[in-house]
C-alpha cells in the first residue's frame, strides 16, 4: 500500500536531482491524491511547456493532428506536408484498423508527403504542393478529399497553404484542408488535437457536404473520440447497435468523409476520449444543438454504467435495450472476471499514458481486482485530472508529462506489479524484471473496449503479469551460498 | 456475443465472426459513402497497368511510401555509439519522441534521447534558451560523459547556430567549459538519416582532434579504425570485431552501439552500455587507416579523414557475400601486415560450402531490392555471386554516381543483364515496377509487406513475397541481431534467402489432390 507520506517523500527524492529552476517548475507537475481529502486534481499543473532536456516521452502538434485526429480517415488522404522524416515515423504505427482496398480507395496505412529538399524551404513550398494535389488526385482517383498536415518548415518559411488548398479544392471538387499543426506548436499533441478539430468544424462542417444525405433518425448516435485502435470501435459499436441506437459516425477510427458530415444530424455524441474531441463535441453542442455524453467501455462496471447513462437519453426502447446488452454479456463478463480475478487481485498497476487512458482504464482494473496506485497524462489538461481523481479509491501518485528520469525513479521505489506506458517506457521497464503492457497499442492486441474488449483485456494483463520470464532474470547461481 | 470462455480471440480471428461481418458490411453500405465494389476492383486493375505506371513516373511533386527517412534520425544512432553518450537533438520535441519510438520498434530496446522542447516562442526568439536549460537539466538527470547534439528541420530552418550556442552554454556555467558536447547540424530537408549519421560521426571526430593533431601519427598506434555508418545489424559491428580479432589486428570502432542496443533482462536498466570511449576517438588519427564500410554515405567524414587525420581511407567495399568479405580482409591485412588467419580461411570455407548445396535452388532465381545504397549494393554483389538474378534495385536515398556504380557491377556479371536500376524513386514506385515485371522475390525491410499484398491482391500469380531483411523491420523479432556482413553475415543471408525459397515452394505445393508433386520431404 502506497502512503501519502511515502509517496510525498518519493517525489521530494526525485526533485532534489533537477536544477532549480526545472526543480521548481516540475515540482508543480507531481502530487498525491489520497480519497476523502482535498481533491489532488486541481492542485496539478498541466498542459505546461515541457522542461528542455529532461526525456519528456511528449510528442507534437503534427502528431495530435495527422497521427491521432486526421490519420484515419480512411478514404481521404493525409499529406505530410514538409520533409520526409515525420510522415515516416508515423507510418502505420497507430494500429487505427479499418477495412478498405489501401491505395485504392483507403489510404490509412500510407505515407504521403512533399519531402521537402533544401530548394522548397528556400523558395517555398506552396507551388511544389499545388502540383502535388493534382498528381495525388490523378493516381488515387478514389480518394474522398486531402488534408495537408504541416510539418514544422511550413509554418516558419511563410508559405500559404490556405490559399493553396482553396484554390485545388476548387479545381479538383474536393474537400482540401490546410492543417497548421507544425510541431512547434504548443506543447503537446494536444495542440495538435485542438488545431484538427478545428480544420474539420471550418473546413468539413461549415461547407456543404461532398457526400448524400442520409435520411435521419431518432436514434442516431456518433462515436467521438475512438481511434479504433485493435478494432475498438467496433467492439463499441456493436453493443450500441444492440442495444438499438444507430451509430452514424466514428471519430475517427475506420472513419470516413461521409461520416464526419453527417454528424451534425445526430441525436447525442456520444464522447469515448474527451481529450482529443472536446472541441468538435462542445463545437456541435452549440452550433446544431446535439448534446454530448463522455462514456467509457472499459471493463465491465463502466461499461454497464455507460450504457445506462447513455440509454437515459433515450425512451424505454434504448433503456430496455440497454439492459438487454448487460444482461447478455453479463455471463461472459462473469466467467472472466472469475477466471482472472484470482490470479491478478491486489497487483499494484502504474499507468502512464495520453489522451483518456490514465483514468479510463482504472475501472477495468479494479473489475480484476488490481489497484492503481500511481497515474498520469503525457498531455492532459487540468480538466483531465479532476476527471481522474473522482475515480481514485486509495493514495495514488499523480505525475504529469512525467520525464524518463521520474518514471523511472517513482517504479524503481514503488515497484509495481505491472506498468502500463508506451513503447518509449517498454523496454526499459522490461529490463527491470517488472511486467509492462503497452495501453497505447494494446501491445499489438486488443481491442479492450466493449465486453469482447475486457476478455482480451483480462488475458493480456494475466499473459503478461504471470508470465515466467520475470522469474528468469537472476542466473540461479547467484542465489545459491556456496 | 463473439468471445468464449474457451477461447479469448483478439482483433484476427475476432472480427471475423459473422456478427461483426455484418456489422462492418452495414456501417459500409449505409454510413460510409463507400465507391461500389466495381469502381474499385477496376481503379486497383487500372492502378496495375503500363499505362499507370507511365504516370505514377511521371510524378515530379508527390513523394508515396518513401523508402528513406530524415538526418537527426540517423545522427541518433550515431551518437548512441559512443561510450556513456546522450543523443540531444535541438529542436521541436515530436521529432526525439519519433526517433526513440522508431529505434524501439525496430531494436525492441529502450532508447535514451532528449529534446530541448522548442516552441513557437522558441521560433520566434531562436533556441538558444532551451539549450541552455536542455544541457544543464540533461547533465543533471542523466549524468552522461558526453552531449551529442543534433538538429531538427525547426531548428534549421531559423537557423540556430549550435556551436555559438553551446559555447555560450558554457560561458554561462550550463555545464562545464570541458564537458564535452560534440554538435552536428541535420536538417532533414537535405539527404536522408545516412546524410545525419555521417554528420554527426564527422562532428564527433571534429570536436575530439580538429586541434589536436599536432602529436597525431597515422600508424603509429598499429590499430586500424572501422566505420560501419547507419548500420543496424548488431550482429555486424560483432563480426567485424571478431575477424580482426582473429587477424590480431587492434582496432576502434567509430560508433558502435551494439552494446548499448542489446542489454540484457537481468533486473537492470542501463541506459548507457559499451559504446566507442573518448580516449579511442583521441588516439583514432594515430591508427594505420580508416575503412567505410559504407561507401556511398559517408561522404562529410571521408573528407575530414582525409585532410585532417590524413588517411588514406582505402576503399573497401560493404562487405557482403564472399569476394566483398574477402577483399576487405586482404585490404586489412595489406593495411596491417597481418595475415587472413586459418579460422577464417576455415569460415570462407564453411560458406562456400553453403552456397554449393543451396545454389541449385538460388540459380537463376529472380529479387528486387529496396533499401539504402550500400546495402542493395552489397545485397545485388551477393546475388550475383550465387547466380540469382537481381531485377528491380532501387534505392530512394541514392545518387547518379551510386546508378553508375551499380550499372558497372551488372554489366560485369551474366546474371546482371535484366537488371533495373532505380534511384530516388520511391515504394509506389516500385509497385508498379513489380507489377510490370514480376521478380520470384522481394528484399527489403518491413515496408514491403504492402507490397507483397498489393500484388497478391492482383492474384496468386503476381504476388510478390518479401523477404524482410534491410530497417527498419518492425514485424518480425530479433533478425537485427544476426550479422548481414562478412562470411558469417552471408550464411545468415544465404540461410534465410534459400530457406524462403523452400518455405514458398511447400506453400504453393501443398494442395492435396493437386500439387502432390514437388512436396517434397527432401530437398
């Protein structure tokens, strides 16, 4: 058990290393939540510039807009705008699945870019990517629209990509839209996430829409903020398709063109990573009156809690079907939480993740009896911690846009029974000896929404945690006496 | 409900169970404006065509599925082989994050990189603050005995001086006036990551002995020093240490990360391991010569050892396949005055033998090739000495005088005659040279998997299946580890181009009722 008193010492520890000045700056960023005293939430600083030089695992306004909002819409095109590194790094990384004949009329998994040489930053870009536009139309006739996603050069030599994009939108009779998300901007991907939702309110929302009119009913419903990563919107939408709402869109996982334009029909949005899509949603609620509803479909208690939250919108219909779906998982969910449950109760889980995942995944551990004792954001915001600490049921260490260096100090003190971080954490956390599950990628599995999700979810962390490697790491030599 | 008890499935085979089927065939139909399955099949057949690939060549502006990547990547891996170093890039953060994630999926290792976090105040102002507070604060952290700093495009493009910079650093008492932090400036609009890992070497050598040459003797150390470049093959540093172990010959490796990307699980995290120490890069000019493995991009560092250290810099060839490796060992012992050892003359043995039993199956068989200069270059002389008949060699990040160096090692081979040789061109590219032209193969690294499936998609027929073996390769465990390079990199390579062969045969045999013959046991 974490105490406050441990874990306020811990972070004094870790602290005392920094210079002063980023000593003091980080000091903000780290704090203990202990249930029943004055929320922690409030009290920790975030969406802060990053300290130079300390391994922040933080990425970029590029990757906010092209890896996480943009990327997967799957039948438009995503150009990386700028040289050829970013587009390559972020190539099919992401694992947002969706069906389509890739290169034909999907185009998810590719890497599109302007691969800016020495003579387009000099000269500027924008006459390269008018060319560009035209010959993306003529060898990928299928696609939907472009977005041109701007690498940092764009935004630093004065190029006008706007009047670019105006200009071949006209000509091609395609949505075009300019995205100024150089990864110099702001401080995070979060910037990068504000910046795309807003291209796709001017640039989607606000003109006429490219695809048919769909006729529109009572129970029409939008996924917002589900990137379909290991197929996790599906698993989501098939329980909303069960319990008798009409799913008309997903933002953005396997998402299309025509899904983001009729979304503004819609009855509720329904909000799974409030992060990414907060503005889109608060956007709709005031421009076409569609309320919205954060949910979470993590593990089995939220996701009943969900359904019944998001059935109370409806009539008695969704409300019935609503508990029809719980009900119809509920033996499943059983047999899981039973099967697991044993194995994996009162392991001590630290997570550091992004978007909606260091408070959303709680519930589904608490369903297999572990405990959370220390969370954080790479790019949260303070709404996202007061969201959190609602959710902590005993002392949790708090640490936002937490360094290499503190991440590594907090679990070499708390030695937790399992981390769940990103690729950059992996490795390292391995060669501890302490299990590790990637919560970005899923580790290549899932998905982990919906109950298909948590039986895949409960798997992993037991194939992971109880695995007989991290009873390997010591040669049994050292043990013996002699 | 798709999920038993009996058996938990994740994403394949679980959408493949019919209520999910009808769930992604109903959200196609009515919710996603979706072409008709006829415009795509005849925009996929049309996408196959002569008349399609006489466009997609014709493209002047738009870059699809680039096969090279940017400098600041190839400066991080530089640096991480030297001893107790931290890579530092200079710039936007997104870029490290990139580096670090890309190096992990590749190596399955962890990556210690910083950044120093600019932004648009940064843009505006110049980031020479963020250095300052970067340097101090990564000393601080990471306690490293050297900073070695990149760049990042944002960087470059407001043109951030580094060396003006850093000397600043110190003047302010960032970090101490002899701590060393040797610098490089990589802007990805100019080459690719190779360009990056010879600048950064080429800065490291710089800061170390550009003035202090004056007690500096080449031969006078009796090492010879190697540069295996962008090289991510562990298993190549290894071998080439080994055989100049076996020669007797003393040598430095300039950068060598083998150990620093392949730590063990033992309950400990090191975030620095091995790596080329200072005082080998101080006594480096003193070595007999300097060999490039890479010949073709190396460029920035030849010329600094030329002048500077004044070595001859032999030419040698990448060591790939027989004749390569065994002119590099007489080139090192012409150079060193020691002679190729019986343990390797034993080895080249070994190989031979290899290449007789399997060439019955290599002879005449059709690769492409994509990847970086040296390595298709290297991979293209091995083929040809196995008597397979390399079609398309592309490389993105190539020049003229590399297409004139390869016409020269076809023409000189009767397996070389079919041979195409594409530079600066990219993976859409070579999709519709494959289907245009169908090699029996295709080399390169995981990139290629769409490739394979584009051209299967056209039917069995055309598929063109790959063998992965360049970087990154992120699909498939460990083939990092292995060695690419010398003797025993060609029974790796030959090993895994035979063994695929014979994997595809069974895989196309094994129709029961049909393709009875040729499945066989023996083979």
């Amino acid at each position: 058990m974490l105490t406050r008193e441990k874990a306020e010492s811990l972070i004094q520890e870790v602290l005392s290393v920094y210079p002063a000045e980023a000593g003091k700056e980080r000091a903000e960023h780290l704090a203990v939540s202990s249930p029943g005293e004055e929320s922690a939430g409030s009290c920790v600083t975030a969406n802060r510039k990053s300290q130079p030089g300390v391994m922040t695992v933080r990425g970029c306004a590029y990757a906010g807009s092209k890896g996480v909002v943009w990327g997967p819409i799957k039948d438009m095109i995503h150009l990386s705008h700028g040289p050829v590194g970013c587009g390559q790094y972020s190539r099919a990384g992401r694992r947002n699945y969706y069906i389509g004949h890739t290169g034909i009329n999907a185009f998810g998994t590719m890497n599109f870019t302007s691969d800016f040489q020495e003579k387009d930053v000099v000269f500027g870009g924008d006459k390269k990517l008018a060319k560009l536009l035209g010959e993306i139309n003529t060898l990928f006739p299928l696609n939907r629209g472009i977005s041109i996603q701007s690498e940092c050069p764009v935004g630093l030599i004065g190029d006008d990509i706007e009047a670019v994009a105006k200009e071949q939108s006209a000509l091609l009779q395609k949505p075009i839209v300019p995205v100024r998300c150089e990864g110099f901007r702001g401080v995070s991907q979060s910037l990068g996430h504000h910046i795309a939702n807003d291209t796709i309110r001017d640039y989607i929302l606000d003109r006429e829409a490219s695809s048919p009119a769909i006729d529109c009913g009572k129970y029409d419903v939008a996924i917002i903020g589900d990137y379909n990563i290991g197929g996790d919107a599906w698993s989501s939408r098939i329980l909303l398709e069960e319990m008798g709402l009409r799913v008309v869109a997903q933002w953005s996982g396997d998402g299309t063109l025509a899904e983001l334009e009729r979304t503004s029909k819609v009855k509720l949005n329904l909000v799974h990573c409030y992060r990414s899509m907060n503005y889109i949603s608060r956007h709709m609620e005031v421009k076409y009156g569609i309320p919205w509803l954060e949910y979470n479909f993590f593990g089995p208690s939220k996701i009943a809690e969900s359904l019944r939250k998001i059935a109370s919108r409806f009539d008695a219909t969704i409300q019935e079907g609503a508990e029809r779906v719980i009900a119809k998982y509920q033996d499943l969910s059983d047999a899981i939480t039973a099967k697991y449950r044993p194995r994996l109760q009162g392991k001590r889980v630290m997570l550091y993740v992004g978007g909606l995942r260091p408070r959303h995944v709680i519930g589904a551990y608490e369903d297999l009896g572990m405990e959370v004792v220390g969370t954080g954001y790479e790019f949260g915001h303070g709404d996202d911690y007061e969201r959190t600490v609602e959710d902590l049921k005993q002392t949790t260490l708090i640490y936002d846009d937490a360094s290499a260096y503190e991440l590594e100090q907090f679990v070499e003190k708390i030695r937790p029974d399992l981390i769940g971080s990103g690729i950059k954490e992996k490795y390292l956390f391995q060669k501890m000896g302490i299990p590790f599950r990637q919560m970005h990628s899923w580790d290549y599995s899932g998905p982990y929404h919906g109950y298909d999700g948590y039986a895949i979810f409960a798997r992993d962390m037991d194939m992971t945690l109880n695995n007989p490697c991290w009873k390997m790491m010591k040669p049994p030599w050292q043990n013996s006496t002699c | 409900m798709s999920q038993t008890m009996e058996q938990i499935i994740p994403c394949y085979p679980l959408f493949q169970e019919a209520e999910y089927r009808s769930l992604l065939r109903n959200k196609a139909e009515q919710f996603e404006n979706r072409y008709s399955p006829e415009d795509v099949d005849t925009t996929f057949h049309w996408s196959t065509t002569p008349e399609y690939k006489a466009l997609n060549f014709s493209r002047e502006a738009l870059t699809v599925n680039p096969a090279k990547a940017c400098q600041p990547l190839g400066a991080v891996l530089c640096a991480l082989g030297f001893q107790k170093t931290l890579p530092y890039v200079h710039g936007s953060q997104g870029c490290t994050a990139y580096f670090r994630t890309y190096f992990n999926r590749h190596f399955k290792e962890p990556v210690a990189c910083v950044s120093d976090s600019m932004t648009e105040d940064a843009a505006v102002f110049g980031g020479q603050k963020n250095l300052f507070a970067g340097l101090e604060n990564a000393k601080a952290l990471y306690d490293p005995e050297m900073i070695a700093v990149s760049s990042t495009c944002m960087a470059e493009v407001i043109g951030d001086d580094l060396n003006a910079f850093i000397n600043n650093a110190k003047k302010e008492g960032r970090i101490p006036e002899e701590f060393p932090t040797p610098f490089a400036h990589t802007p990805s609009f100019i080459g690719s990551h190779l360009t990056g890992w010879d600048n950064m070497l080429e800065g490291v050598l710089r800061y170390f002995t550009l003035n202090e040459m004056a007690d500096k003797e080449p031969g006078s150390n009796g090492k010879l020093n190697v540069v295996l470049g962008f090289e991510t093959y562990l298993g190549n540093y290894r071998v080439i240490k080994r055989m100049l172990r076996e020669m007797g010959v003393a040598y430095t490796l300039l950068s060598d990360p083998e150990m620093v990307l392949d730590t063990p699980a033992d309950g400990k995290y090191r975030m620095y391991a091995g790596g080329t120490t200072q005082a080998e890069i101080k006594d480096a000019p003193n070595a007999i010569d300097t060999l490039l493995l890479q010949s073709w991009s190396l460029d920035k560092s030849k010329k600094y050892l030329k002048e500077s250290w004044n070595h001859a810099v032999t030419p040698v060839d990448a060591p790939y396949g027989l004749a390569a490796t065994d002119r590099f060992l007489m080139a090192v012992a012409q150079l060193t005055g020691k002679p190729i050892p019986p343990s390797l003359e034993l080895e080249r043995g070994r190989l031979v033998d290899m290449i007789a039993d399997s060439h019955s199956w290599l002879h005449g068989r059709r690769f492409s090739i994509f990847g970086d200069p040296d390595f298709v270059m290297g991979m293209t002389r091995f083929l040809l000495e196995l008597g397979a008949e390399p079609l398309h060699l592309l490389s993105h990040n190539a020049t003229k005088r590399w297409a004139k160096g390869m016409e020269q090692l076809l023409s000189a081979s009767p397996f070389g005659k079919e041979a195409e040789i594409h530079f600066g061109r990219d993976l859409w590219h070579l999709r519709s040279l494959l289907f245009e032209k169908k090699p029996d193969f295709l080399i390169g690294n995981s990139y290629g998997k769409e490739l394979q499936r584009d051209t299967l998609h056209k039917g069995k027929e055309y598929e063109v299946p790959l063998i992965r073996i360049g970087f990154p390769i992120f699909d498939r465990h460990h083939l990092h580890r292995n060695a690419t390079l010398g003797y025993e990199g060609a029974m790796y390579l030959l090993t895994t181009l035979v063994n695929e062969i014979l994997a595809r045969l069974d895989q196309e045999t094994s129709i029961m009722g049909e393709t009875d013959y040729n499945f066989d046991l023996i083979r």
